[in-house]
C-alpha cells in the first residue's frame, strides 16, 4: 500500500495513520493530508503567556484560495 500524500510505500511494522476518510498515510505526511484534502477552518493569532489566543489583524480577510473558488461554492 502507498501513502495518499506522497505515494511511497508504507513500510510494514512501521506506524501509519489511517484518516477517517479511508486515506492511509505516513505520519509525516498527516498534516498535509489534513490541510489538503480536508480544508478546515482555522484562525491565525497569538498566544501569551497566560493561555490568551489573540486573533491577528489579517485574520479577517479572505485567502487568494477562497477567492478562486468563491464562484464554486
């Protein structure tokens, strides 16, 4: 079996991840696989010393991705 993300083989004995999906990857192809195929939603900020998330400025504005496919959805 191949990895989804990269499509070398998995290695027998060694740890894959198998998503929710059926999708099996390498572990350290997870992310991609998650940022790609799934496209969640998420927020980019800080976080202080005391736990606080703070939401960037730019946070906001809509990415050149949702731009291309705004006329999709």
């Amino acid at each position: 079996m191949n990895c989804r993300v990269c499509g070398t083989p998995l290695f027998i004995g060694r740890s894959a991840f198998r998503c929710s999906c059926g999708a099996l990857t390498h572990s350290w192809c997870w992310d991609k696989h998650v940022l790609e195929a799934h496209k969640p939603s998420f927020t980019i900020g800080t976080v202080d010393l005391d736990g606080n998330f703070t939401p960037s400025e730019k946070a906001n504005e809509v990415s050149p991705f949702e731009k291309e496919t705004a006329h999709v959805r």
